[in-house]
C-alpha cells in the first residue's frame, strides 16, 4: 500500500494562516494552507466569536480549536 497521500488542492483554491501569533502555531507549522471553502467557513466562526467577545482573535486561534479536523 505505501504511503498515503493528502488531499491535492489548487494553489489558488488555499488561504495562508500565519501562526505566529499563537504560541503552539498551527498543526507544529508556523505557516499552515487551509482550503478556500474551510477558511471561509472558519471566518464566520471568527467573525460571531468576535461579536460575542467583543475583541479581534487570530485566525491561527480557530486553527487550533478545529485541530483534530485540519492538521490531519
């Protein structure tokens, strides 16, 4: 069977998170691609966080929380 290879997506089809501003970084990476579609979805995640704490998070923060799901 070999090695398993990862989901192939469009360079222009991926958002970069930087995350650096979370001290662990995302998936052990300073820099992490996320699908175009799962970063749009994350971003209204974000946004209600925002509105419900009243102050800016770091994407690389909802990165993290959806771990088990993106750094695979």
């Amino acid at each position: 069977m070999g090695r398993q290879s990862g989901v192939k997506v469009h360079p222009l089809d991926v958002h970069e998170v930087d995350c650096r501003h979370c001290e662990q970084g995302c998936c052990g990476k300073k820099r992490i691609a996320v699908p175009g579609d799962l970063y749009s979805r994350l971003l209204q995640v974000k946004e209600a966080m925002e509105a419900r704490e009243g102050q800016k998070i770091p994407m690389c923060k909802l990165v993290n929380l959806f771990a088990d799901l993106i750094c695979q």
